[in-house]
C-alpha cells in the first residue's frame, strides 16, 4: 500500500489565478514531510479550476482537486475538502485562505504547537503578539478586535482570541469527533461554529500569533453584510450547539460516515 500523506492542506479557491500556482509552490517549499495539497474550487469563471487541474500533473500525487459545480460559500467548500481529507487518510488536515493572508511560514510553528498535545491550533490576528495590517483603518481595527477578542468569546466562551480566523490545524480525530453534519453555517460563522463546536465537546484548542496581510492580488469575497450576519449568528450557536459534551464526539470507527452524508 502507498505511504498515506501526513498533512492536507486545504485551499478553497474563487477566482484565484494569480495567487494559486504562488501559494501551492510556497507551500510546496516549506521544511514539512508529507505535505498534500488539496484545492476545493467552486467552479470560478476565471478558470482556477482548469489551472488547479495543470498544477495537480504537474504535481501528482501531492497536488489534489475538488471541482464543485458553484459557488456555494466558504464553509460548504470546507466540509466538503475536510471529509475528502479524512478519505484520503490525512493525519494532519490544515484549512488556510489561497490569498497569502494566511503565511505558510507559519506553519512549521503551527505544527510543532500541535505537537505538544492539542486537537486544534489556530493561527490568531489578535493573540499577543500578532498583528493586522497596517492599512487597517482605526475603526476596521476597533470592529475586528472587538468581535473577536471579546464579543465571541463573552457568548461562547471559546478558549481562543480569534473565533472569525481561518487559518488552523486540525487533528484528524478532531474533525471527525466534531461531526461536520453538525455544522451548518457558512462564511466567518463557519469559523465560529466549529470553533464552538470542538470546545463544547472538550478537545483542547489553542493558538498562536500572526501578522495577517491583506491580499496583494485578487479580490476579497466577503462584505460587511456576512461580518453582521456573524454577530448575530454567534447567538444561535449557543442554543444550537450549548448542550454538547464530551460524550457526544462522534466516534472514531465511524471515520466512513464522513463521507456519505
Ligand atoms: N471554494 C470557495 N472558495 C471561496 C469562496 N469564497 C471565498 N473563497 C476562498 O476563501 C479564501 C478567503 O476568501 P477571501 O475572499 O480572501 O476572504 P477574506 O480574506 O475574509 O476577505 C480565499 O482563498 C478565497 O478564494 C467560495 O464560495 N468557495
Ligand atoms: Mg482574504
């Protein structure tokens, strides 16, 4: 049998030409055994399918491609590359932005921090230590700080300073403890949720701190409308999700189940 890759990064992608073969060949260059890759396009018109496509022969066997047929949002792109992480055996599934807001440079520090005996960890703006960019206005900065670091965390109670982030490591036995058929949100909700949802059930999350780019090429996909939408949602999360406990992780041997719903 072929050695089973060891860690799965999972790249979305809309419409990412200019950013993808930069960030598969920075990813490809880090000091990591086993690294994978795997691309979940939503069909962009600007053709980061067809490209994902060129760049997994040119890279076979370590460069994969989910194509989906639309765009659907950032957490259905997830569950879907997450459950294709867990059937091609990953033991390490990593969930990062295409966009070089997420710095693989990181990852190696990532990695090692997980090491030490965490089911999660997440790479955080506003632990101490990290940073935004600096053409940040004051008031996106306040907005940002504040959802993050204190309104999530007041609600839910999330042991992490950055509940909106999406830059993170994920055991393998996490993700399918936590059920990703639990999880029903999308955009920076989706963060929250599965952040929610790992605590509740009690595996142990953590983070550490990074400088957080904005992107140089491309254009962002997310507007205020979703950012409003997630101070709201944080609420139902509670009601949704408040009663789980560690009892309630879905068990290991069902590892397949992941698959067929
Ligand atoms: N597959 C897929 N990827 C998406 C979708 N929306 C955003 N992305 C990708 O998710 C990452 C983060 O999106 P971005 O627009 O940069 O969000 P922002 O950093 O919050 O502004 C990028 O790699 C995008 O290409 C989507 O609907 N489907
Ligand atoms: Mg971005």
């Amino acid at each position: 049998m072929p050695r089973m890759p060891d860690l799965m990064v999972v790249l979305p992608t809309y419409n990412e030409t200019e950013n993808l073969p930069l960030i598969t060949e920075a990813l490809f260059a880090l000091p990591v055994n086993d690294l994978n890759i795997l691309v979940v396009d939503d069909n962009s018109p600007d053709g980061t399918g067809q490209l994902a496509d060129e760049l997994a022969q040119q890279h076979a066997g370590r460069l994969h491609v989910l194509h989906r047929t639309e765009k659907s949002g950032l957490g259905p792109a997830y569950i879907a590359g997450f459950r294709q992480a867990i059937a091609m055996d990953a033991g390490l599934i990593l969930q990062m932005d295409a966009d070089f807001s997420h710095q693989p440079k990181y990852i190696p520090d990532m990695i090692a921090r997980m090491n030490e005996g965490y089911d999660m960890v997440c790479g955080s703006r506003y632990a101490k230590g990290g940073s935004v960019d600096e053409s940040w206005s004051f008031y996106r900065k306040l907005l940002s700080t504040f959802a993050n670091r204190w309104y999530v965390r007041a609600i839910l109670n999330i042991p992490i300073t950055d509940a909106t982030a999406g830059f993170r490591l994920w055991r393998r036995e996490t993700l399918i403890g936590v059920d990703l058929s639990r999880v029903e949100s999308n955009g920076y909700v989706f963060q929250v949720e599965m952040a929610y949802i790992a605590h509740k059930l009690g595996y142990k999350l953590t983070e550490i701190p990074i400088y957080f780019p904005d992107r140089k090429r491309g254009q962002s996909k997310m507007d205020i409308r979703i950012q409003r939408e997630a101070a709201v949602e944080t609420w139902r999360l509670r009601s949704r999700h408040g009663y789980l406990t560690p009892q309630m992780r879905k068990s290991l041997t069902s590892d397949n189940d992941e698959l067929s719903d």
